[in-house]
C-alpha cells in the first residue's frame, strides 16, 4: 500500500545517515555529527512516519477482511432477522398480506375528519 512513501523514507534516512555528517552544510558550512540532535531528530521523524504508516496498513488489511466477513449474504440475511427487517424480494415473506390505499383511507389514517367519508357513504336507509 505504501510501499512507494516506505521506500522513500528508507532512501532518505540512509542519506541523511551516510552523506550529511559529511556534507557542509549553509549557511556557515556546519558539519554536523552522526550524534548531532538535529540529525537524530530528523531519523525519529522518519522512524515516527514508517511506524504510522505500517500500523495504518494493519488496520487497513484487518477492516477489509471484517468488511469482507460480515458482507456475506448469510451474514446479512441473519441480521436482517434480527433487526425485523422483511426483505421483499425474499420467498420468506409470502405470509404477508398487501393492502391497496385510497386517498380517503390515507387521510382517515392520517388523522383527518372521519366525516369526510359519512358524505361519500351510498348505503341505503329504509
């Protein structure tokens, strides 16, 4: 996953380790020594930033395989079950019973005047 950004690191903490107590440095051409508290802080930075980057691919590789097991299809059939969630595309589901609204069952649903329906009954009175 990082193996590019590692390998970066690896190259650059080499560097700093063999060329620069060895290279002047600007502006007053300091050399700096392999014990220099600059240069160790610089490789802690980078040892810092490789331990990051090794845990982040751990985790990565653990989630991924958790997401793969808990995204099969017995696994998800199963905690449908426990939720109570009715798949309706599922053969499982035929005891159920489908109902057609009209507008006038919505609204008495809903809460609306009762009455609405009493002027629409066409029951005979003897």
């Amino acid at each position: 996953m990082y193996e590019q950004e590692k390998s970066e690191i690896q190259i650059l903490k080499s560097y700093l380790l063999t060329q620069i107590p060895t290279t002047p440095l600007p502006p007053n051409d300091i050399l700096l020594s392999p014990n220099s508290i600059a240069l160790s802080a610089a490789i802690a930075g980078l040892e810092k930033e490789l331990t990051r980057m090794e845990r982040e691919e751990r985790l990565m590789k653990k989630f991924t395989a958790t997401n793969a097991s808990t995204s099969s299809p017995q696994v998800l059939q199963q905690w449908k079950k426990n939720m109570g969630v009715v798949d309706l595309e599922d053969d499982t589901a035929d005891d159920m019973e489908y109902v057609k609204m009209t507008k006038e069952d919505a609204n008495v649903a809903a809460g609306e005047d009762v009455a609405m329906d009493e002027k629409h009954d066409t029951t005979a009175v003897d």
